[in-house]
C-alpha cells in the first residue's frame, strides 16, 4: 500500500467519532480547557496507536473480542449517522428509511477489492481535507480567543477524562489497519496530523461559539458551520459541507466490513449477523433516545473495555 493511501486510510479511521461524541463530551467535561485535553489526548491516541503496533490477532482467540468490538462500532457508527440525519435532514423519515440505504452503500463498496477502495480514499481525503481547509478560513473572521480562556481552569480530572475519550475513541479504529502493514513511523506521523487537524476544529468551535454553548450542543461542530457565509448571500450550506464527516463513517463502516469477512469467512453467517445488528440498532437502540444517549456516554468505557481485553490477552502469549 502507497504511502498517501496509508495516510488516507488512517485519516479516515481517526476521525468518525469526533462527529456528534467526541467533541460534545470533551466541551461537556472541560470547556476552556478542552484544546489541552485534546492535545493530551493526542499523547494518549499515539501509545494506543504503539500498543496496536504491538498487538497479534492470530491467535484463534482474539477472533471473538475482534468480531464483538467490530460489532460495536459498526452499532456506533450507524446510531450517529442515523441520529444526526434524523435531527437536522430527515425529521420525519423512519429510521429503518435512512439506515438501509446507508448499509447498501457499504455492501456495494465492501465487493469491490481492497486496492479500490484505497484509491478511493485518497481522493476523497483530499476532498475532505481540502474542504476543511475552506471551511476554516471562512469561519476565520468569527474567532474570538477570549472566548476559549483561562486555561486550567477546571478539575484536572476532568481534563483527564476529556483527553481519555478524545485518545480511546480517536485511536481504537486503528486496530483495523492492524494487517495493512503501514510503519509504525509512518502511523504515527499520520494519526498524529489527523488529531491536529480535528484539534483546530476543536479550537474553532469553541472560539466562536464559547464554550458555555458548545457545551449545550449534540453537535456543536455543525452549529458553528451554519455560520458560514460565501460572499454574504450564499448561506446554509452547512448541510453540504458536513458530508465530509459523512466520509469518516462509510470508511470505517466499509472496514468493518471487510475485516469482520476475513475472521468469518462464510458470507451467509456474515450477513445473517450484519442484518441482525442493523435490526437491533434500528428497532431497539436507535428508537429509545435514552439507549442511544447511555451508549454515546459510555462508549469509550466501552471501548477502553474491549482494549484492555485484547492487551491482557496478549501479555499471556
């Protein structure tokens, strides 16, 4: 695998969860100190990034907690989707309408050979980026660094949690690049560019919206898109430019595919437990708000959980 195709992949891979979870938590918990937090975090991100490097799935074993913690982001990462479509795009379209066609997607890409879909994520982390790069200039002329002091203001347990989150939740999807052979150089150089870059988000958004009201938000990155204006008269195009986020999930989605296929290589058992998850997550965890909210609240538990299994696992190798 090229080096830019290395780089896209696990730009896409850091990213999914800073949408709608990883940002409302971390202004949730430290508010002006969030930007230290996420600079912690990146410290976090990058020994869990080591730790994976580190790490050996053959081990018939490891099968199972593989297979259980892919099955948990893929629930994850469909309950964002579908939650944020339903509350600002399609209000009152039923869950099963959005989620299905968002599952196709994915099994259509998830037949094409892996060479294809690393080309495609190259062009399209150029897109994303390139986009990010716009939409950061725009929102330029609203900063307000006033708004994001004083720093240490609060609990210093509270900026560790934040960064905890911003590190478990921003670096556990490596785990599916752990047989693409990318340099541990080379993963950490890029993991390391991608939090930077969502750390600036992180820094926009609080700048311009304060954090008292980043804090009140789901979405707090998509409330300071709408603030967005193109020579004073083209307006409300935020909805155009969250799609890059929307790039985050069908990537990793298209991964857990695709690795969930090489641990269980019958087809038929694959997509009897793909079409099993997609009805639990439609029908009893997207319907039941506070479902939803506990699991965005708890994931990185959830996820630190999964990690410390695979981690004890391997020290009795």
């Amino acid at each position: 695998m090229k080096t830019k195709e290395q780089f896209s992949i696990t730009y896409f891979l850091t990213r999914p969860f800073f949408f709608g979870i990883i940002y409302s938590q971390i202004f949730g918990l430290s508010e002006t100190d969030s930007i230290i937090s996420c600079l912690l975090g990146t410290i976090i991100g990058l020994f869990i990034i080591f730790l994976i490097s580190k790490m050996d799935y053959s081990d018939k074993k490891f099968k199972t907690i593989q297979i259980f913690f892919y099955l948990f982001l893929f629930i994850l990462a469909i309950s964002s989707i579908e939650t944020y479509a339903s509350s600002f795009l399609l209000t009152k379209t039923p869950k099963i309408i959005i989620i299905i066609p968002a599952i196709m997607l994915v099994s259509y890409a998830n037949q094409k050979d892996m060479s294809v879909i690393k080309k495609c994520a190259f062009i399209f982390a150029i897109i994303s980026i390139f986009s990010t790069i716009i939409i950061c200039l725009l929102l330029s002329n609203y900063l307000n660094i006033q708004n994001i002091l004083p720093f240490f203001s609060h609990k210093p347990l509270n900026i560790l949690k934040s960064a905890m989150i911003f590190g478990v939740m921003s670096a556990s999807p490596n785990i599916l690049l752990k047989d693409e052979n990318i340099p541990l150089k080379n993963h950490l150089i890029f993991y390391l560019i991608t939090t930077i870059i969502n750390t600036t988000i992180a820094f926009l958004t609080l700048a311009i919206l304060t954090p008292d009201v980043a804090k009140i938000y789901s979405y707090p990155e998509y409330m300071v898109l709408k603030r967005i204006r193109i020579f004073e008269f083209i307006e409300n195009i935020e909805n155009l430019s969250v799609l890059i986020w929307y790039f985050d999930y069908f990537f990793l989605l298209v991964y857990i595919f695709k690795k969930m296929q090489e641990i269980i290589k019958k087809r038929v058992i694959f997509f009897i437990i793909i079409i099993m998850t997609t009805l639990l997550t439609t029908f009893f965890i997207a319907n039941d708000f506070y479902i939803t909210i506990w699991i965005y609240k708890y994931s990185s538990i959830i996820i630190s959980t999964f990690l410390i299994l695979f981690i004890s696992t391997l020290k009795h190798k």
